[in-house]
C-alpha cells in the first residue's frame, strides 16, 4: 500500500461553530443547546463503506487500540454519498472513512453545503484499488471502449471513480448497476463485458475465483490527466491467484481513504472525542502500519519541507489542550 500524507485534525482555538445532530450537552453557536447523555463523552463513532472492506477493518483495529476510556463503535454505512450526511445529521456519527475522490466529487456538486468549513479531515490511510475485471480475450481498459460494464450503485464510491477513470481515458461504456456478486455472474455468462470494482487489495470476493471461470485483472495505466488524489497502482498474482498468470502484475490506478470527522467547536465533548480519538491513532501507528496502513512515521528530526508538515499535524494533535 503507498504511503500517503497524512492530514491530521487542527485542534487548536478557533474551531468552527457549526451544530451537528448530536446528544450530548453543548451550548453552540446562536445558544443551541443539545441534550445530554453522560456516555458520549466517551464514545466515538465512525461509519464506512459494507461489510468485509479495507476501511471497516480498519475500524474494527482502531477500536481495540482504544485507550482511555474511549470507545470506537463502528458502523457499516450505506454509501459514502449517504455516510456524508449521516456525518453532518445523525446522532452518534462523529467521523467517516471516504474516497478522497468521493470527498472532491460532493465539493464540485455542492452536495454538502460549505463542506470545507464543516468538515475536517483527520488522516489520510490506506489506498484502494481500481480492479477491473473482464472476460479473459480482452487485454486492457481500452478494450472496453462501447462495452458493458458493471460499475455498481449510482453514487457509490466504485461508480464515482470509474467515471473519472473512463473519461480519463478517453472511453465510453455502457453503465450497469448490478451488485458486484451479481456482476460477475453477468460476465460469466456473457451479459455484460466487465465489472468494476474499488477496494483495498486483497477485496475478499475477488481471492476465491477460479481460472476456470475465464475471468481476468485488466491493465489500467495510469492517465496524466487524472487529479492529484489518484496514484498509479500495482496488483500482482499473490492478491488473486484466480485471475492473472502464476507471478503476473498488472497496473492499475488507486485513490486514497481518508478519516474526516464533524468540525466540533473548540471546547466542547465532540471536539473532545475526536482529540482523543486522533491521539489514539497517533500513539498506534507502528501496529497500524503492520496491519498495512499507509500512516507515514512521525519525523523526530524533519529533513524535508513534506516531513516537517507531517510533524507539524501530529504535534497540533499532540499539544491540543
């Protein structure tokens, strides 16, 4: 998995005054006052994408690093567009793990209103994978040029990157909407041409296919015109053994998952929650880096201008009072 930069919560004086549906005790701006339920102030929060993902894993080794009283629940959400607005409105969401595609996407269509003031963004982890997945004749993205391809849910994160990575690469396809369990018996049995699908290798539903089935991992190259949230990637025959010759790698393009939390007023239980929370990631990198997150090293010593910004947001998480 790349390492990526890490943008960790400015939990300093000044945070925003914005009300999110919460039910605890807080006076916020306009002297909204929420109710109060003495066990928040210990528990945090984090929805994600289904079960088996990168990201839910990820919230499940979060939470039993906990420390300090405070609980990490995680909750499987449905769709990053919706985990958005369960952020800002429901009760007991205080952070969700999204695409930072997804993030930039909800920008661009003002889906959450002044999302840069009312969001903020606590890390950047772990990549996900653009697999694409196609009957064995063809031979790579640009195969797929006026096909059928299965690219999930409208407004999921999958479909949200293969639109980018289609017009980047100059292809039209027909869109389908299927499940991804459903989409491969579609291409097995010749309905549709190929599936997409975006998460963290190894994608648990991928590893057990069979060669006999005549399925296969598509080139991706990487396109210089895609935005900076996505990278070039690699797959290789350890990740799925049932879809790529004995030894093979093939490129692919990969976007980051990112941590990004409701941005609490300075001073009261929420900003207090995610100021522990970001404490206990910040104190478990070495065991979540040994779990395959891409959290960078805290630079005792900065060499670098990228280093020393690293150290700067681990240090604003550290000092906050």
């Amino acid at each position: 998995t790349t390492v990526v930069a890490v943008c960790y919560l400015a939990l300093s004086a000044g945070g925003s005054a914005l009300a999110q549906s919460a039910d605890e005790q807080e006076t916020l701006s306009g002297g909204t006052t929420i109710s109060s339920v003495p066990e928040r102030a210990n528990t945090i929060g984090i929805v994600t994408d289904e079960a088996g993902s990168t990201s839910l894993q990820l919230k499940y080794d979060l939470a039993g690093m906990a420390t300090d009283g405070l609980r990490v629940v995680p909750i499987a959400g449905l769709g990053p567009l919706q985990n958005l607005n369960d952020l800002m409105h429901l009760k007991g969401v205080d952070a969700a793990i999204v695409q930072a595609d997804v993030l930039d996407y909800a920008r661009r269509n003002n889906l959450v209103e002044d999302i840069d003031r009312r969001l903020r963004f606590v890390a950047r982890l772990h990549n996900r994978e653009f697999h694409l997945i196609g009957r064995s004749e063809l031979a790579d993205i640009a195969s797929l040029n006026g096909k059928r391809v299965n690219v999930g849910p409208a407004g999921s994160g999958t479909a949200i990157t293969a639109s980018a990575i289609f017009e980047a690469a100059g292809l039209t396809v027909t869109a389908t909407r299927h499940t991804h369990q459903a989409a491969l018996h579609l291409i097995k049995t010749g309905q549709i041409d190929a599936m997409v699908y975006v998460g963290g290798k190894p994608v648990p539903f991928l590893q057990h296919l069979d060669p006999a089935d005549g399925l296969k991992l598509l080139q991706v190259p990487f396109a210089a015109s895609l935005p900076n949230h996505y990278r070039p990637g690699q797959i290789d025959y350890r990740d799925y053994r049932g879809l790529m010759p004995v030894n093979g790698t093939i490129e692919t393009i990969s976007v980051g998952a990112a941590i990004v939390a409701f941005n609490w007023p300075t001073r009261s239980q929420g900003f207090d929650r995610l100021k522990r929370f970001s404490e206990t990631l910040f104190g478990n990198i070495a065991e979540l880096q040994a779990n395959g997150y891409g959290l960078p090293d805290y630079p005792e010593e900065p060499t670098n201008d990228e280093e020393q910004a690293i150290k700067d947001r681990y240090d604003s998480v550290k000092g906050s009072a």
